[in-house]
C-alpha cells in the first residue's frame, strides 16, 4: 500500500468531504459517519482556504515526500503495508496542533493525516512518526484494539513521541512532552492515574484522563505516558525500536516497586 494519491479526490470532491471519503469504497452513510470522526482529529472543513491549501500542498509534492517517510519506516521498523490518506488540516483544530497546523489519527490498517502547507517539512516527518508507529505497534501487540485500556493509550502516545525524539529531534516533540516538571508528574500520576489505568476506551473518564478534559490538567495521559517511556528507556538504555513489542505494564513496574 503506501500514500493514496488523494489529492485527485480533493480536486473532484473537496467542498464535498463525505462524496470524497467514499472513494475508500464505503457507503454514504458510513462516510458522514467516518468524517464526523475524522473532524473530531482535525480534518478539514470545507472553505474558501480549502483549495488553496490543497494547491500549496501539491506544490510543495506532499503527497510524494510523505510517501518517502512511509517506505523508511515501514523498511526501518519492519511496519505493516497500509493505506495512508492525507487531507487538509482544520485551521486551529487538532490534537497535536499548537501553531503547526498538523494532525492524525491512526488505525490497526489505515491512516489519517491532516496537513497544512507548513514550511518545515520535518513537521510532516514528525506526524507521521508519530502515526505509522502507533499503526505498528497495534500490529505487533496481540491484543484486540476494543480491550485497550488506559495504560495502553499511555504508552502508546508516551511511545510514539519519544520516537519523534529519537528520529526527528527534540525540536520536534509535541508541546505537551515538556508542559509539566517531573515533580508535577508524579503527583498527577498518584493523584489521578495509577487507580485508573483500567478504564477501557469506551468509558468517558478514559479520554478525559488521557486528552486532560473537564477538571483535569490539559493532554495529561499523553504527558505521563511520555514521562513513563522516558524513565524506561533511561533505566535499560534501549531504543524506540526495541520498545515498540513491550507489554504497556513493563513501563509501570518501576512506579509499583517504588510504591512497595
């Protein structure tokens, strides 16, 4: 598989988002569905700008260069053939848009990415980074997607940044890795975390601990997820790659001891 060229389909269907999602080949029903999703993570909303950022991003040959890192890494890592699908990003929305104007969302077999003709292409490298190695891992581990619990969801952010860091660079790391001090951390992660690392992802208080939601400090799984990864790989001098297979409960078994 690899990049999927569409930017064809954005220069039929661009101000018609779910008559272009169903150029995956799934019903009109199931595309309203998937990009209400899709919105939820940054995808664009049909504008004035729309054409113009798909314009740019063809100049600037996004679709070849992602294509690029997608054949690196997936060589690198050993990862899985999937498809990857790139739009334009929604003005200020995003998970991981603080300035940037970049975006994802991953799955078991596809993925999602939301660009903006961003200047430093590196921040292209970083998201997808981020992405495919989120994709990989869930191919690696063998455990359903649906069982995933809180734990799992830190590690898998905690994971997928710390290889930004690794590959890309420490500039490159989302704003989140460095928003709270170690000391901070620890007493979040007793306060909020460490009793609820079994809350599957269909429960609400899952998201609202791992994006920070409602009373909790902003992006806190992901930051504690980043900060656990960061101890472990400290401690056993290991790489991105090494970690990748690792069950999510190696990383805590440093916090149990502490606490015994």
């Amino acid at each position: 598989m690899g990049v999927i060229e569409t930017s064809k389909w954005l220069d039929d269907y661009a101000e018609k988002p779910e008559k272009l999602l169903m150029k995956k080949g799934i019903t009109s029903k199931e595309a309203a569905e998937l990009y209400s999703y899709l919105q939820s993570f940054g995808m664009y909303t049909p504008s004035l700008y729309t054409k113009q950022l798909v314009h740019s991003l063809k100049e600037r040959k996004a679709w070849k260069k992602i294509n690029l890192f997608y054949k690196k890494y997936r060589a690198l890592w050993k990862g899985p053939s999937i498809p990857v699908y790139i739009f334009p990003v929604q003005a200020s929305r995003g998970i991981f848009s603080s300035g940037l104007k970049k975006s994802g969302v991953s799955f078991k077999e596809e993925i999602y990415l939301f660009l903006s003709d961003e200047e430093d292409e590196k921040e292209w490298e970083a998201l997808f980074v981020h992405e495919y190695h989120h994709c990989t891992r869930m191919n690696l581990l063998a455990k359903n997607p649906a069982e995933y619990t809180l734990m799992d969801s830190l590690i898998f952010e905690g994971l997928a940044e710390d290889a930004v860091k690794e590959y890309c660079g420490d500039h490159y790391v989302s704003g989140w890795t460095k928003k709270y001090s170690e000391l901070l951390l620890r007493k979040l992660w007793n306060q909020h975390i460490k009793n609820e690392l079994h809350l599957r992802k269909n429960d609400s208080r899952h998201d609202q601990l791992l994006l920070g939601r409602g009373k909790y400090p902003s992006m806190l799984g992901y930051a504690i997820g980043f900060y656990l990864v960061g101890k472990f790989r400290q401690k056993h001098g290991i790489s991105a790659k090494q970690m990748m297979s690792l069950d999510s409960n190696r990383f805590i078994e440093d916090e149990k001891a502490e606490e015994d």
